[in-house]
C-alpha cells in the first residue's frame, strides 16, 4: 500500500513539472507575439495548474480547463487582466505628436518666409544699423551717431513693415486687405511724428508731414514718369484713382497751411493762441472725416478701380507668426524713432542744418524711401497703375 501511494506521489510530481514546462513555453510565446505587435488572447496563465487535494486522493486533476493544441502546447486560461504593456498607444498621446509636429512647422515656415524677406532686398543690410542705433543712444555716443544710425535703421523697417502688412492682408479680402495696407503703410511716419510731438518738435512735425506730401507729389510722381517714359512712348493708367488721390494729397497741403495763413491774413487784429488752437483742430476733424470718406470710395463704393495688376498673392506666413512679427517690427520702429527725434535739436544745431529741413527732407526718406524705390521700378516696367498706387 506505502509503496503505491508513494508511485502515484512521484506520477503526480512529474505531470506537474511537465505542466509548469509547457505554461513557461506558453507565455514566452506570448511575449514574443507582444513584443511583434500581435494582440494576445484573452486571459493569462493560472496559478494552479493541480488540485493538491487530488494528489493526495491519487489522481491529479487540473483545477481550470486545458485545452491541448498539440503534444506539446498547452493553453491555460485564467481571469487575470491584461499588462498594459501590451495595449497600443492611446489616441490622446497620437494627437499630442501631430500637433508638435504641426507647431514645428508653423515655426519653420514663419522663420522662412522671414528670412526670404530680409534677403530679398540689399537695402535690408542697413539692419544692422539698428542694434546700433540703440547701443548709440544707451551708450551715449553722441547726437551724430544716434541720429543717423536709427535713421539708416527706418529705412529696412519700413520695407520689413510693408512685407509683412501686404502677406497679413492676402489672407482677407479686397475691403480688409485694403484697409490694413492703408492702415499700417504709413506707420513708420505716424510713430515718427507721435514720437516728435512728445519731444515738443512741432515744427518738425508739420514740417516732415508737408514734406512727405510735396515729395509724393512731385518728386516721386516725377521720377515715376520720367523713368517709365525713358522705356516706353505711351504709358496707361487708371485717371480716376489717380485723380482722387493726388486731390487728397493737395487738400492734405492746404489743411496744413490754413492755420499759418489764419494768423498771417489777420491784419487787423492779433488771432490768439487759443483761436489758432481751435482752427487747427478743426482742419484736423475735417481731414480726418475727408479720410473717411476716402477709404469708402476706395474700399467699398469703387474699389474696382483700385484693383492692382499685380495678380493676387497666397500668404506665405502663418497668421499667428505674421501678427508676432508686424508687432516686433512696429516696437523696434517706435524705439528708433524716439532716439531719431530725441537727436534731433541737438543735430541741428551741430550740424547747422534747420529743423524744417530735417523735417521737409530728410525724415520723409526714411518712411517712404522703400517705397519710392519700388515706385519707379514698377514704372519701368510699365505697370503703371501699381506704381502710382504705391507713390500717390
């Protein structure tokens, strides 16, 4: 009887080891399926391949079901959970990635347009006057430095600005296309006058105004059809756009000079500061509803005859990237002009040149310089109506 019990002990002891051999085979397939991508069937391997009861009774029973594939595989089922391991990636942490990447873009194709920008002009190798210019004015270099340097510095900006103001407008319509490159073309003369007046540069101010008109006017409106003429007999363009701008520009002329001329034709009696103050603000309120007015005819009544010949532009920047960097240029610009304006009185008097020539000559060159440039080379290849456009 000892000897029979003590058989079946040692039969049971080696089904067992046969058992826990095949259930380490098992699961080292299953690693491996894992480790390839494949999914894994329901279920793990049990911790109780024996009811050690029936070792005792005998006979080895197994305490789940088995189920043989051959004769040598076993497949042992068990309700244990699934390593996480072995799920694939969350859709969550997919996205993440995409938008990385698509950020990642956004920055490389924003840097590029950027940089196309910088090399597509030789005259935007006067930025580095603009570090320079500022180092100029916190080092204390003097006037000279400080007043020519962060003037070379307006003149690339100005290009950079109009770049950037004409790739932020091909992304709307005509109307609010329109009405940016109005708003932001002359921002460099606005913040350059803004920042006069907080100097006390009046005369300079009304000055560098008139001289931005008359140079329009007839300096670059001059060169336009001289140049254009030299290559071609008959030049066309557009009467009516031309005709309402150049009439702006000369009502523009004489709102400035009603003041001056309200004080000199009063013989009779002396026109006070207040009353002089009162004329200028109200030629002020006239010119800006005239603007108004304007921008209607231009933009929304006939903006058909405002309609350049240039073909339409696809934006090349994002519009997040191209509002960062209109606003970087525009700080950049108004940190010049403060230093150029501040410059000024002290300029004039070492130089002997007077305020209302800096004014009438030389600070309309740095906000429109760019632009008379493009003007006359526009002219020269018979594009006629862009190239008032961009003068008048």
């Amino acid at each position: 009887m000892q000897r029979s019990h003590a058989l079946t002990a040692v039969k049971a002891a080696a089904k067992m080891k046969i058992l826990a051999k095949h259930a380490r085979a098992r699961l080292a397939e299953r690693e491996d399926g894992a480790e390839n991508g494949v999914q894994p069937e329901e279920g793990g391997l049990t911790t109780s391949l024996i009811d050690s009861d029936s070792v005792q009774g005998g006979s080895p029973t197994l305490s789940r079901p088995v189920t043989p594939r051959s004769d040598t595989s076993l497949v042992v089922y068990s309700n244990q959970p699934t390593p996480r391991s072995l799920h694939p990636t969350p859709r969550s942490l997919q996205g993440n990635v995409k938008d990385q990447q698509q950020i990642q873009r956004s920055y490389w194709r924003d840097f590029t347009a950027v940089k196309d920008m910088v090399l597509s002009s030789k005259l935007n190798v006067m930025m580095v006057c603009v570090p320079l210019g500022i180092a100029a004015e916190l080092l204390h270099w003097g006037a000279y430095p400080t007043f020519i340097l962060n003037f070379l510095a307006l003149i690339p900006l100005a290009l950079l600005l109009g770049d950037v103001t004409e790739d932020l407008a091909a992304r709307f319509g005509d109307t609010v296309g329109g009405l940016l490159n109005a708003t932001f073309g002359n921002v460099v003369e606005m913040i350059l006058s803004i920042a006069a007046l907080r100097q006390g540069l009046y005369q300079v101010v009304s000055s560098s105004l008139l001289g931005s008109i008359l140079s329009n006017l007839l300096l670059v409106l001059g060169c336009c059809f001289l140049f254009g003429g030299v290559r071609y007999k008959m030049q066309a363009f557009n009467a009516v756009a031309n005709q309402a701008t150049s009439s702006l520009l000369f009502l523009s002329c004489i709102g400035i000079v009603i003041p001056t001329a309200a004080m000199q034709l009063s013989v009779d009696e002396e026109v006070s500061s207040q009353d002089l103050l009162d004329v200028s603000r109200g030629t002020a309120i006239v010119m800006l509803v005239v603007y108004a007015c304007y921008l209607a005819f231009q933009l929304v009544t006939h903006h058909d005859l405002f309609k350049g010949d240039d073909g339409d532009d696809e934006p090349v920047m994002t519009f997040l990237g191209a509002l960062l960097t209109l606003a970087a240029i525009t700080v950049a610009v108004a940190v010049c002009s403060e230093y150029l304006t501040g410059s000024i009185e002290e300029f004039s008097s070492k130089s002997g040149l007077s305020q209302s020539f800096l004014g009438i000559i030389v600070l309309p060159i740095a906000g429109n310089a760019c632009e008379h440039i493009t003007a006359v080379v526009v002219a020269m290849k018979d594009k006629m109506d862009l190239s008032l456009g961009v003068a008048v």
